[in-house]
C-alpha cells in the first residue's frame, strides 16, 4: 500500500482537516487532524482512525500504524 492510498482510505472514513503520512509499505506513521476527535480520549481517537481501515488492519495490508491525532484547536496550538 502506498501513503496516498492509505491517506484517501482514512479521509474516505473520516473528515479530516490534515492527514501527514510516513512508512515504507507496512509500517506508518500519522498525524491525523479532525474535528470528529472533539472531546475524544487517545484511544477512542485511534480506534475511530481504525475504524476507517476496516479489514485491511487484519489482512497485514497495514501492518503497523503508529499516529499522533489533534482536535484542530489542538493542531493550531502545535509549534511547526
């Protein structure tokens, strides 16, 4: 699976404001902004990023996806 695939499959599941991938192929890792975290815990926000990936969590097409997920007051208040 390649980062843009990957990218367009978590957007087609939830409203993302900005979506950053890295990985070779199995392992990824994100940043992931949406207003749908609003009043979310970590875990709860993972899951729901999991969520959009269905059974490709299960087959091994993504391996191993490591993120970092923001409410967008949240992403605004990180230094860049």
């Amino acid at each position: 699976m390649t980062a843009d695939e990957l990218k367009s499959i978590i957007a087609a599941g939830l409203a993302c404001e900005h979506i950053a991938l890295e990985g070779d192929g199995r392992h990824w890792y994100a940043t992931i902004v949406s207003a749908e975290f609003e009043g979310k815990r970590p875990i709860a926000r993972h899951q729901r990023v999991y969520k959009t990936l269905g059974e490709k969590m299960h087959t091994d097409e993504v391996h191993a996806l490591s993120m970092k997920t923001f409410t967008p007051a949240e992403w605004a208040n990180q230094p860049r």
